[in-house]
C-alpha cells in the first residue's frame, strides 16, 4: 500500500482528524492505489495511528464487482463516529459507475491503530515527528510519502518492513515535485 500523508495546518479546530482519499492506478501500470491521508491541525501518534488504520480498513472494504486498484474512495475520520465516506468504481459489464458508502466502526479503526502502534509505533513517531518538523523549507507542502504492502494483503505488519520504507520516504513540493 502506498500512503501520502499530508498535514494541512487548519486556522480554526475542525471536528475531522483527517481525510484518506484514494488515488487509483493506471490501467496499464503494475503500480497499486495510492491512499492520500491528510490530518488535520496538530497530529499525535494516535490521530496519525487512526488515519492509517482508516486507510488500511478502507482499503479491505468490501467493493463487489470493483476491481480493488480502480476504486477511489472518500473518507473523514472523526474521533466519536469512526470512519465514514464512499467508494465508487466503473463497473466494467455495465458501464456505469458504481458507489457504495464506507462505513468503519470507532472500534475497528482503534483495534487497527493499536495494532499498528504495537507493531510499529516507533516509525509512526518518526513519520510524524518528520511531518512537525519546524524547520520544513519555505514553499513546501508538508508531506511524506511510504509504502507498506503486508498490512493490505491482511499479514502482520512488521516494525522493520514499515521503517524501511520510512527511510525511503520524501518530501513533496506544493508544485508537485518530489524533493
């Protein structure tokens, strides 16, 4: 699973810690979904922990007749209600375009989080100490991009195979480019 995780400073508090919006793949192209989760105002391990699992979670849901790399799905994470949002997908023997509510318990987006926390706390601290760094270059939007596919394949993640790709991780410009 690719994951860019945004963090877009909000004047006033929002009841929504964050936002995962998938981005599909190219037909022709070997690449996965890119899930985008964006938190909003100031993020903790636990926030950022809970926007993961909402992606992971949202990830998993069931989409019949969608083939999972062409699904785009919407959803707000709120802390008292859980995850809630849509996904939508062309449906091929159709035609039409196909949309089916995401809705993931409180619950299930905690015991995700704690697992993720459990097994790879200390690189979830790393990608957010590194999205609250003071000292991020003016003109830049601040986000860092990973990956991880055992989580989305439903095995364990492990700590080392998350930190991994914590070092690999980049820094995204407001324009577009990759740092």
């Amino acid at each position: 699973m690719n994951v860019l995780v945004m963090l877009e400073e909000l004047p006033a508090q929002s009841p929504v810690l964050a936002q995962v919006n998938s981005v599909p793949s190219e037909i022709a192209s070997d690449r996965s979904t890119r899930d985008v989760v964006t938190l909003f105002g100031v993020p903790d391990a636990q926030s950022l922990a809970l926007a993961l699992a909402a992606a992971l979670e949202s990830s998993r849901s069931d989409v019949s007749g969608g083939n999972p790399l062409d699904v785009t799905r919407q959803v707000g994470v709120w802390p008292e209600r859980g995850a809630i949002g849509d996904a939508a997908w062309l449906d091929r023997s159709t035609g039409e375009v196909v949309k089916r509510e995401v809705e993931i318990p409180l619950a299930v987006l905690l015991e995700t989080a704690s697992t993720l926390l459990a097994e790879c706390g200390q690189g979830i601290r790393r990608l957010l100490a590194g999205l609250l760094m003071p000292d991020w270059p003016e003109g830049t939007q601040r986000a860092i991009t990973f990956s991880f596919a055992p989580a989305a394949a439903g095995t364990r993640l492990s700590g080392e195979s998350f930190l991994a790709s914590l070092r690999e991780a980049d820094g995204l410009t407001t324009d577009g480019e990759e740092n």
